[in-house]
C-alpha cells in the first residue's frame, strides 16, 4: 500500500482533528476515571479511525496519538493525568500489533515506523512522550529487517540523559540487533537508576539467547549498590544464570533459600530444566523439609504437592494427606491428581489415607459429605480387589455399618456399594 501525498495527509488531519479534541477534553477532565472508562475512550478513538480513515488506518493512528499529545503537550495536561493519557496511548498501541501482524511487511508498515521512531528523536526531553513507550510496544512483533531499520534511525542519535524512555528503547533496540555491549554502555553511561521493571525487557531478551554469564554481567553493571546480590524482580534471572552456570553441580543453598521465600513451581520447573535426575533429587531432599514449614500458606501447599508428585515423593506424600488434609471433600486437582498417581504406583500408601478421608467426611453429617465418603470407600473396594484382599474390604464395610448405624444416609450410600 503507498502512503499518502502531503494533501491527502492534511486531509485526515483535518478529517480527525475534531475527535482529537473531544478525545483530549474527556481525558483532561478532572474527574475520577476507571479503567473500564478510559478503555470505553480507547475504543471510540479506534473506532472513529477505522470509520474516518479506514483505507490507511496506520496514517489514522498516527496522526490521532500525535494530536492528542500535542494538545497535552501545548496545555500541559500531562503532569497530573500522565497515567490515564499512558492508558490509553497503551490501549492504541494494543490494535496497532494487530494492524502490523496482519501485513508485517507493508509499505504503510515500514513508512509508520520511521514516523514514530522519528518521533522519539523529535519529542527528546519532552516529559512523558508516548513515541519510546509505543516502539518498545511494537518492537517484539517486528521483523528483523524492520528492527534493523529502527537501529540504523536511532544509532546515530545520541540522547540527553534525561530522555529515560528514549535511551531504553534505543538501548533495547540495539540488543535485538545483537550489540550487547553497545546496548549495555547505552544504559550505563547515559542514565544510571534505572529501575528493575524498566530493564526487564532487556533481561528475557538474554534470557531468550540464553546468556547467562552476560545477564549476571549487566546485573552487577546496573545495580551495584545492590546488597547481598539481591535484585527484586530481576532476581529470577540471576538465579537461573547461576544454575545454568553451576559446572560444579553443587547445590545452591543461597539460590533455593530465595526460592522459598515465595515459592513457585513454574520457577522450580525453569531453574531445574537442565539438571540431572540425581540433581533434582538433591534440590527436592533440600526443599521438601523446608517447605513443610511453610504449610500454612496455601500457595505453598500447591508447590508443595507438585513438588511430591514430581519427584515420586509418596511416602512424604501419604504423611501429608494424613497429617494436614482436613477437608477431603474438595481437593484440588493437583491433589487428585498425586493422589491417582499413588493409587497406581504406590496403592498400600493410598489405603489409609482413604480410611481416613471416609472417617472425616461421614462426621461431616451431611448429603455431600456422604456421596464423597462413599465416593472413597469404593476406591477403597477397588484397591483391596487389586491387592486381593477383598476379606479385609469386606470386614471393613462391616465395621462401617455397625460404626454409623445410626447415620441412615450414609448407609444407604454404603449399601449401594455393598449390595
């Protein structure tokens, strides 16, 4: 598709011009906004460029984030509303991937880019320009080529330090273009606080090239004040590097004692990937122990029965369902799920745990607590079967019916079973 003459560009401006303005007035106004309600402004705004505008919506888009920005910009509006015109700078950028996904490589495409990469060089310094943070948007779902294009717009350019967003989204273009250390001196020399969420882009880039030496290399670079070789929410790669890089295959008690802090099974699974089966075992004897002292956490109690699950753990397994599950009633899948594994692999550790459950469901006294009670007698029935022990199953159905004779629902559910 080619792009517009100068005319036909004036002519979408002035086409566009008073939604702009409608569009900056309700996002200026003072009065509290949800962010239902700025979406509900994002979407009118989308809307009136693909009604307006809708053989060259890329144009469209363009011209509507630079006009509402300059209106902020000319009156500024940004310092006490930055969040909400951020918002829904945001929300624009979100439709315009799926404009560039559906014809990455059109001449509209590529002519858009270098609109708005030109833009950061243009706006430099301009407090809260939406130009960085709309780039860095749109980077990951560009091509190559159109990234290298990007890089040679911005390589030339060397940016006030205090244009942050600029510098970042420079520096991060300059990585993807496989310049490491070009991209790192970029951030280290033009702007030295930077926070841990504004270069996490750059860490899952190396995390993705799996550079593990170079990620531990830009933590100290970037934060080295930090104490203990402690990095917030950058610590996850810090953790994973170290155990990619662990030659020795000695645990690592500082990395896994961080673990515990906020366990995880998703980090678990990404920081033991490459490890051997008898590391593993060596991890989860450190962890396990470790973890039962948590218990009273229920996100530690979902790790902790994967954990058990994953690594065949069932005689801790069978304790745990014995000593701390007081509700039987509705386990959760991934205590279903150890549990039918057990009955596969380890039945005898599965019996009295079964025992167990009926005994706290039936005391429960009502209707669903007895279906689920005999829910797991069955169970029962068909684990004595396999262990062909079908005397002592029946001798324990015996028992039941004299234990809670008097529990007449419960008998019937028994007898169903029995019959």
């Amino acid at each position: 598709m080619e792009m517009p003459d100068h005319n036909k560009e004036k002519e979408f401006i002035a086409v566009l011009t008073p939604a702009i303005h409608s569009t900056y007035k309700k996002l200026a106004a003072s009065r509290y906004f949800t962010a239902s309600h700025l979406e509900l402004i994002s979407s009118e705004a989308k809307n009136i460029i693909h009604t307006q505008v809708k053989e060259m919506p890329l144009l469209g888009y363009y011209i509507y984030i630079n006009g509402v920005f300059s209106l902020c910009h000319n009156e500024n509006a940004l310092e006490q509303t930055h969040r909400r015109f951020e918002h829904f700078f945001g929300s624009l950028g979100d439709k315009l991937i799926e404009h560039i996904a559906a014809d990455r490589d059109a001449v509209s495409v590529t002519s858009f880019l270098k609109r708005t990469t030109n833009q950061i060089k243009k706006t430099e310094g301009t407090l809260f320009s939406p130009w960085p943070k709309l780039v860095q948007q749109l980077v990951p779902h560009l091509s190559g080529s159109q990234i290298e294009k990007i890089d040679e717009q911005l390589r030339t350019h060397s940016f006030h330090f205090k244009s942050a967003d600029a510098i970042l989204i420079k520096s991060y273009v300059t990585l993807l273009a496989g310049r490491e250390k070009e991209a790192l001196e970029q951030l280290t020399q033009r702007y030295h606080k930077w926070s841990e969420q504004q270069v996490t882009p750059h860490f899952r880039c190396l995390e993705k090239r799996t550079r593990w030496k170079t990620i531990l290399v830009w933590l100290k670079q970037l934060f080295p004040d930090q104490r203990n070789g402690r990095y917030g929410s950058l610590q996850s790669f810090a953790d994973k590097s170290k155990s990619q890089l662990n030659e020795s295959g000695d645990l690592l008690p500082d990395v896994w004692d961080r673990w515990l802090l906020a366990p995880s099974f998703q980090r678990y699974t990404a920081l033991t990937a490459h490890e051997s089966q008898e590391k593993k075992e060596q991890i989860i004897k450190y962890v396990l122990p470790r973890l039962k002292k948590q218990l009273h956490q229920s996100q530690t109690v979902q790790v902790y029965v994967k954990l058990l699950k994953e690594s065949k753990s069932f005689e801790t397994a069978a304790e745990y369902f014995l000593l701390y599950e007081r509700n039987p009633l509705r386990l959760q899948e991934e205590k279903e799920q150890l549990l039918e594994d057990m009955m596969v692999k380890a039945p005898k550790l599965v019996i009295p745990i079964f025992h167990q459950f009926v005994v706290r469901l039936a005391e429960k006294k009502s209707r669903a607590h007895y279906e689920r009670a005999a829910y797991y007698v069955n169970q029962l029935r068909l684990l004595y079967s396999n262990e062909h022990e079908m005397e002592r199953f029946q001798e324990y159905m015996r028992l039941m019916k004299s234990e809670y004779k008097t529990y007449r629902a419960f008998i019937k559910e028994l007898n169903v079973i029995h019959a």
